[in-house]
C-alpha cells in the first residue's frame, strides 16, 4: 500500500518523532489508528444515548429554551478557560 500525506499530517508526524512521543512513523499511524478505532466503538456503545440528547436540545430549541448566541459565546468562552 503507498500513502501520499499532506504536508501539515507530515509536519504532525515530524513533531511526533522529535518529542520522543513515537520511534518511528509505523509506531505513531498504529497508535492513531488505536485511538481512531476506540473512539469510533464508543460512538457506536453510546450512540442512542447522543442521538436522544440532540433530540432533547432540538425539543427545547423550539420550546424558546435555547440561550442567546452572545450567552453562548460567553459561555464557550469560560469552558475553554477552565
């Protein structure tokens, strides 16, 4: 199999290896592909539950329950802070 990476997923890997965090670009793609595929078994192990919190937040979206766009950037804002 040949892969063509884009330059910034290259300049990622290089990253990578100059930290220390992977010998070898092998080792790193094994460890992302790990993660990708944990992340992809737990969307599919709690995907009723996301699809039934969206519907709740479209529910009280149309009830008028939803906050401001000013609000919610304020609100965006202390999340990143924390």
């Amino acid at each position: 199999m040949e892969i063509h990476l884009r330059p910034e997923h290259e300049r990622l890997i290089q990253r990578a290896l100059d930290s220390g965090e992977c010998q070898n670009p092998d080792e790193l793609i094994g460890r992302a592909l790990e993660l990708y595929e944990s992340q992809e078994e737990w969307l599919l192990n709690h995907r009723d539950a996301i699809d039934a919190r969206i519907r709740e937040g479209i529910e009280q979206l149309d009830r008028g329950e939803g906050i401001g766009e000013e609000e919610l950037d304020q609100y965006l804002k202390r999340l990143k802070g924390k």
